[in-house]
C-alpha cells in the first residue's frame, strides 16, 4: 500500500520517496538515495533517469540489482497513486 502526502510518497514495505521540483529522495532502511526526475507536460507525469541513482551514503554500493529493484519501487509506488513515470 502507497499513501501520498505533498511531496512525500509512504510505502508498507519500509520505502519512503520525496519529491521537489529537480530530484527525488529513495530511502529505506540504512539506504538513501538522490535521482534527477522531470515534470512532464501531462498532468501527473514524470520521468526519472536510471543512471542518475546516485547514493548519499558513503560507503553504499549498489548493484545493477539494487538498481532495478528501487526503479521497481519508484514505478510501482508512483502508479499506485495515479502518476505516470517514464523511466529512462
């Protein structure tokens, strides 16, 4: 389950994504990361780019699985509350 409040987007399974104008925050437990998004003409549409996942932890490194697991999440959670996400 997603639940969308402002800028924030709470999932049950432990992830949480916040959105601004530019980029967007992923964070789960022991785990955030930044990613370049951008508002498109439609109403409730965006797109993000895969290779803009860049981790703000430190000594995080993430695998080509990792990856494909948090665009799953970004894709799952943004259609689950009516927004279209093109991931490119």
């Amino acid at each position: 389950m997603f639940v969308l409040r402002k800028n924030t987007l709470e999932s049950d399974e432990g992830f949480t994504i916040q959105f601004g104008r530019d980029s967007l925050h992923y964070s789960r437990p022991g785990l955030t990361l930044r990613l370049n998004h951008e508002m498109l003409p439609r109403p409730k549409s965006l797109a993000i780019w895969r290779d803009s996942i860049t981790s703000l932890n430190p000594d995080a490194l993430l695998s080509s699985g990792d990856s494909e697991r948090i665009v799953d999440d970004l894709v799952r959670a943004f259609h689950a509350v009516g927004y279209d996400l093109t991931v490119i």
